[in-house]
C-alpha cells in the first residue's frame, strides 16, 4: 500500500494545495495509511503519553464523574455513555473498574467507543474484555453512535486536538489560508492562498493582527460541538472534554508534530508524526451553546481533578503500595495536576442539557 505522503502528493498533483485541514485529515485518518489508522502511537515505545496511560487516577475520577453526573440525572435505567477517541481504552477501562461503586449504573451503561482506527479498536475490545456493562459497542463517527432517546453522558480526552483546523495567516495584503504544495524538491512546504479569506471568518479581537501572524479555525470541532449538545438538549445529559488549549479568540501557530516524544517540522513526516493543535475552549463553548447547552469551564485540569478527589484517591491507593509503587503514583499524580506539567495547559469543559449542574463545577462557573 502507498504510503500517506505519497497519497498527499498525488491530491496535490491532481487537485492544487491541500488546506491544513486537509492536511491533517488525510495525514491522520486516511483509509488504510493514516498515522491512526496504521499503528499503535501511545507509550514510552510511541510517540507519546497522554493522561489516562500515565496514571490510572485519572480514568478513576472520570469513571466517577459519570456516575455523579448519572444520579444528578434521576439515575436512569439506560443511559448511553459515550467516549470519543478511546486510544488504548484505558480510560475506559479504569473508568468502568471505579464506576463498580454503583452496579446500577454499570447496567445502565449503553457503551459506545467512536473510533476510527481499526488497529485501535483491537486494543479497546482487549481493555474492555471483561467489563460488564448494559451494552458495549463500537461507531466510527458521533453521528452513528446515538440511538435517540437515551440521556447522554460523553467524554472526550484528547481528541479534539486531533480534528482539522484551518490557518490563516495575516499578510500586509490582507488575510490568506495557508496551504500545503509539494515543491520541486519532492518535500511539502507551506504556501498562501492568492485569495483573501472572506472577512467573517476572521474574529474582531484579531483582525488587526500583524503581518505573520496566524489565527486557527477548528470548523469540523466547533460543529461537533452542536451537534453533541442538540443530543443533550434533546436527551439531557453531559459531555466532558479535556484537552490542551486555551481561551481565544487569539492568534499563533499551534500546529505542533510529535514523534517519539519529541516535536518534529509539522510537514516532514505525514502519517508518522501525530499532528494537532491546541483547542480553542472559548470556540468550542460557543459551538456547545449553538446546540442549546448550557456550559461550564475550562477548568484547569489540576483542579477538576483535585475537587474530584485525586489527592484521597492517591493517598488510599499509596497507603497499601509498595515503596517504590507509591513513588510511581506519586509521580504520576504530580505529572496530572503540577502547572508546569499538565495541570494547566489541560482544561476541562462541559457542556451540559439546561438546569443540569455538571459534578466539579460549581453554578457560577456557567457561561
Ligand atoms: C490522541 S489520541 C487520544 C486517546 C485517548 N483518549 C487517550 O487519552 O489516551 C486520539 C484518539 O482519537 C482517535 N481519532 C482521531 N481522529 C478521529 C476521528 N476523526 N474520528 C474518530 N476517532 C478519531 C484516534 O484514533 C485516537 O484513539
């Protein structure tokens, strides 16, 4: 089979410069030859490490959160859990093994992984072999995995930096999208649209901005978005999304691509490199708002975290560990919640049917 970047170069041969979106799209979740589609990136072998593979506290407190937000809900007999990019499905997993606590709530869990990636779908149904729940199931998109009349309860860990942004870029002409060509060297390389882009699509806050300057439009996250929170408003329930980002309108280039733990140029290695950006929490709030939820945060993720019981859960799991395993669960806790770790870059947001009161946050954290 082609790989991917000769996939790229020949939609370029045929169609003119790809859009960052574009780019992303095909680089990440191409049939067949896609980063996602192909292997398996988590871990110290992979490319990187994200929340629920460094600690299991974190799935734990998640599972807990869809309990609480269950009863907040009237605790019915069937809800549809929901969670969006399930990676290795540990989240999952240490949610479920937690959520235990209420084997009423097990029962009522409708389960549905929406994943793309076959490969990772493998590693989900060996996680989750021995859960017992209402019902487990697999959706390749949102769209396929809700049934229409079942309160709600989504979660979502580092997927929405995956989803296709697009760029533009300030230029003393005016706005242009940036764009990817295949150069006569056989590499890709950035390009600019001839084309302004229409006015509308640039907030006001960065209109001004100065030549070079980028601003990100996640316009597939933001419908998302909507159509997550009609379900909610339809169904009642809640969706938690935890991720990296911050709150816009606001420019600069977050394009980033990791291989093995490390940032590479975004451009030389598609489909080996993870490519993302950094999330928009003011963007997608006002997506979730389209749909009609009410919504709360960001967050910090350190301190969701804490108000859910990290530092108990740490302290009971650590009271019967070994030395050096305490020493592993303290390092992780620290990596979760520290500022200069994850603690602050990661932000949670949640979007919730109206009058519900989403776990972890207070009232006067709505929007
Ligand atoms: C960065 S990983 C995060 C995995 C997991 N949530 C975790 O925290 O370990 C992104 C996940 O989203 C999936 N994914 C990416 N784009 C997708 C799409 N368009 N539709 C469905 N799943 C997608 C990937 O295959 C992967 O499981």
């Amino acid at each position: 089979m082609m790989p991917v970047r000769d996939h790229l170069a020949h939609l370029i041969a045929a169609e003119g410069p790809l859009s960052i979106a574009e780019f992303m799209r095909t680089a990440l979740t191409a049939q067949g030859l896609g980063y996602y589609m192909r292997g398996e990136p988590f871990g110290a072998a992979g490319d990187f490490v994200t929340a629920p593979e460094i600690s299991q506290i974190f799935g734990e407190l998640i599972g807990l959160w869809c309990v609480a937000t269950w009863e907040a809900l009237g605790a019915p007999s069937q809800i549809s859990l929901i969670e969006l990019g399930p990676g290795r499905g540990t989240m999952m997993s240490d949610a479920l093994r937690a959520a235990g606590v209420r084997p009423a709530f097990l029962e009522a869990a409708q389960v549905t992984l929406v994943e793309i990636s076959p490969v990772l779908r493998e590693r989900q149904r060996e996680a989750l072999k021995g859960a017992r729940v209402g019902g487990l199931a697999w959706a390749g998109g949102f769209d396929d995995a809700l049934p229409a009349d079942r309160a709600l309860i989504l979660v979502a860990n580092e997927f929405f930096d995956a989803l296709p942004v697009r760029q533009y870029v300030a230029t003393d002409r005016g706005w242009r999208e940036r764009l990817v060509e295949f150069a006569s060297d056989g590499a890709f390389a950035f390009a600019l649209s001839p084309d302004p882009v229409p006015q509308e699509l640039i907030p006001r806050a960065v209109e001004d901005a100065a030549p070079g300057a980028v601003f990100e439009f996640a316009a597939s996250r933001n419908a998302l978005a909507t159509r997550v929170a009609e379900c909610l408003v339809r169904n009642r329930g809640a969706a938690l999304v935890i991720d990296y980002g911050f709150s816009g309108p606001a420019v600069g280039d977050t394009l980033q691509a990791l291989k093995a733990h490390d940032f590479v140029p975004v451009l030389d290695d598609p489909g080996h490199a993870d490519l993302t950006t950094h999330v928009d929490f003011d963007a997608l709030a006002t997506g979730f708002a389209e749909g009609g939820a009410e919504v709360y945060g960001p967050l910090e993720q350190s301190v969701f975290l804490q108000r859910l019981g990290a530092r108990e859960r740490l302290e009971a799991l650590a009271s019967r560990a070994t030395a050096k395993r305490r020493e592993a669960l303290e390092a992780g806790f620290a990596r979760l919640t520290e500022p200069a770790q994850m603690g602050s870059l990661f932000k949670t947001l949640v979007a919730a049917s109206p009058g519900l009161l989403p776990p972890g946050f207070a009232q006067h954290e709505r929007r």
